[in-house]
C-alpha cells in the first residue's frame, strides 16, 4: 500500500531522482540576483527539468498561480545581519505546510559550531511530525560552524549527512566532496537518498555541469543548485543540460551543448 510520504517524494522527484532549485535566500541575504520575482524563475524553468522547488512560506502563499512541480516549505531561517548567522531558527511548522499545500518541508542544520544542539533538537521534532503527516522531510545537513577547519572532508562530510538520516530525514542535502571515490563512501553510508548543493556560483557552467556528473556517479540521487541556476543568464537552457546529466545520464560535455 502506497504511503502519503510516498505520494508526496514522487511530486518533489523523478523516478526517485532530483533537480530542485532552492530559494530561500531571501531572508538570509533578500533579493539577491536572480532572486527579485522567484515565480518568475519557477515560470521559466518548470518545463524544462526541474521537480521541485524550495521556498518559503511567503513566497508560497504570493505565488500568482499553482506550480507544475513539487513544492518544499523551508522553515528554518538567519540572516546574513545577525550577530549569529549560523542559528537556524523555525519559521514554520509541518501543519502549515499541510495548509499551504506544500508537498514537503525543508529545514537547515549547522553541524559543528555552539548553535548545533537546538538546530539538531529542531530535525528531530520537525521530523517526527512530518512522519505523522506523511510529509518528507529534506534536510540541508552543512559542516558549519567553529569546530569545521575543512567543511568538505569526506569523514566529516560524511557524519553530517549521517546525522540527518539518523534524525529521520527522508533526502539529506549535503556539500559535493570534490571527487567521486569519496563522495561514494558518503552516500553508502546514509540509508536515504543524497543530493548535494551547488554553493557558490560556479566559474563556469562546465565546472557545474561536471559536478553534477560525477556526484551521479557517485551515488546522488539529484541536486539543489540556487544561485547556479537562478543567478544564471539563461536559467532554463542550465536546467536542461543538468536534465540531461541527471536523468539521462547525458555526460557534462554532451550537455554543455544545451547551452552553447
């Protein structure tokens, strides 16, 4: 018998796959570019490739019509002129998502600095509510804080990620390690489906495209790229070629070719 979690994972991925595009910065650094009118960037790229998108409950109740992809409500916020720009506080709850028609919640958890154990305690009770709603749960699990030297070492990487499944995440969203070897012991290590973030705007689309190759390779099960793709001059010919690396299989080369 078929789940409401279910149900509601199949909206925000693909045959089990994601491309999703996170917008949630406008409360931690506002309208930055690319970011001005976030429906107008679901508008763009909702027919070319993405599942699903993250945003924030305010954005999800301006939105000027329904989406044709899945929704993830982020609840959990700073901002970039805080004292503590690492502690993630809860904006949201699981039974507003229900309410506001999102097919999942999204929360970011800092790993590594004075601000972890409320954000660890804040997974745990938003996911054992979202278990009771059949709501997924993505976690955005950073190595962050006072405690990181290296937030891309595949030993710590791979213990933040583990942390989110371990809380009850059903995708944990981490940082890409660099290589595919050691990307894959991370993802062998967490027993629910990896994806991983784009961080900064890439030197090139190449360099994101390549990425996104061999994070595949290693196990991902998909991407949430922000600024790489909302930020980019041509946001639906980006989300096509990562379309075609995803769930096509497509090499980053090949791909490149959407683009050009």
């Amino acid at each position: 018998m078929v789940t409401a979690t279910q149900i509601r994972l199949n909206r925000i991925m693909r045959k089990g796959k994601m491309l999703c595009i996170p917008m949630d910065h406008g409360i931690s650094n506002g309208p930055i570019e690319g970011l001005e009118n976030p429906a107008d960037i679901i508008s763009k790229c909702e027919g070319h490739g993405i599942t699903s998108v993250i945003i924030n409950k305010g954005i999800i109740k301006s939105l000027p019509k329904p989406t044709k992809v899945g929704i993830l409500a982020h609840f959990s916020s700073s901002t970039s002129l805080s004292l503590s720009p690492n502690r993630k506080m809860l904006t949201g709850s699981v039974e507003e998502a229900v309410a506001l028609g999102a097919d999942g919640v999204s929360l970011h958890i800092n790993v590594g600095g004075k601000e972890e154990p409320e954000m660890l305690e804040q997974l745990g009770l938003t996911a054992e509510k979202c278990h009771r709603w059949g709501m997924p749960l993505l976690a955005m699990m950073y190595p962050r804080g006072e405690n990181v030297k290296n937030p891309h070492d595949p030993e710590i990487v791979a213990h933040v990620a583990r942390i989110g499944a371990e809380c009850g995440a059903d995708i944990v969203k981490t940082l890409y390690t660099g290589d595919i070897d050691s990307f894959s012991k991370v993802v062998k290590s967490v027993p629910v489906p990896v994806v991983i973030a784009g961080g900064p705007k890439a030197k090139t689309d190449l360099d994101i495209l390549q990425m996104t190759e061999d994070a595949m390779k290693a196990g991902a099960k998909g991407v949430t790229y922000g600024r790489n793709i909302f930020a980019h001059k041509n946001p639906e010919k980006i989300v096509e070629a990562l379309a075609d690396v995803i769930f096509r299989k497509v090499s980053a080369k090949e791909a490149m070719k959407r683009i050009e």
